[in-house]
C-alpha cells in the first residue's frame, strides 16, 4: 500500500490543488468511487467463485453419470450371463424331465398356472353406486338435500328457528 510519506504529499497536493472548502466534498466523492470499485470487486469475484464451482459440480456430475453407466454395463453383463446360465439349466431339466415322463411314474411337471388365493373384492367405486343405487331404490333421503331445506323466517321475538 502507501507510505505515510506518500500519503502526506498527496494530501499537501490536494489541499494546493483543492481550495479547503471543497476537499471534504472531494474527500467524499472519493470515498464513494472507492467503495463502488470494492462491490464492484466483491461481485466478480463472487462470480468467479460461483463459475468455478458451478464448473466443479458440472464435473462431478460427469464423473458420476460415467461411473453409473460402468456399473449400468456391468450389472446387464452380469444378468445376460445369469439368463443363460437359467435356461441352460432349465434345458437340462426338460430333458430330464422328458425321460421320466408322469406316465412312467416320475415326478408331475410343473404347473402352469396357479390358483388364486383370494377372491377378488369390489372396489370403492362400485359399492358407491351400489349404495347409491340402493338409496335411490328405497328412497332414503340424501343427507345433504335434507341440509338444504330452507328455515322458516325469524319472529319479532327471539325464538328458536323452526325447520319446515
């Protein structure tokens, strides 16, 4: 930065250069010159900071999309292989299978359907207008057609709302 020598002969320059009455006006001109230059910094330098971890973070995210696509190409290897390994097992035990047919005493084949367990229910929906339709049937009046039933006008005097 500055010496206080170097400070002292620009301010003997400004107070020849400037008359004393205008120096604290130029004193405050200066001051705000210097404090926009610093926001002015500040900003590019929060933007630059920002730029370089957005770069960060666009890296990382490269580096992670490649490492998953690896493991992507590994885990469908794996499987294929798997896959063959099933149906070439499964061939050997059809042929097994064929020599001791159910005919000839051998275990039964498998199934190829099953039964199902539960007896499917009806849904939400379908008992709604089943209870609708049922209503409708019996003709029970609907809750809300009853809530707008119109009350009979107030009296003079305060008495209690009759429904009519």
């Amino acid at each position: 930065m500055l010496d206080f020598g170097e400070l002292l002969v620009i301010g003997v320059v400004a107070l020849i250069v400037l008359p004393p009455e205008r120096l604290p006006q130029a004193a405050r001109a200066l001051g705000q010159w210097v404090g926009k230059l610093q926001n002015y910094v500040a900003q590019v330098r929060v933007e630059f900071d920002r730029e370089f971890h957005l770069a960060d973070l666009r890296r990382l995210g490269e580096e992670a999309r490649a490492s998953a696509r690896s493991v992507e190409t590994q885990l469908r290897s794996a499987a294929s292989g798997l896959e063959s390994e099933v149906n070439k097992v499964a061939a050997e035990t059809m042929t097994a299978i064929g020599d001791n047919s159910w005919t000839s005493g051998g275990p039964p084949p498998p199934p190829t359907n099953f039964p199902r367990r539960y007896k499917p229910r009806p849904s939400i929906d379908d008992l709604t207008q089943e209870i609708e339709r049922l209503k409708r049937q019996l003709a029970v009046p609907d809750s809300a057609a009853a809530a707008r039933r119109k009350l009979a006008p107030r009296a003079r005097i305060n008495r209690v709302r009759v429904r009519r």
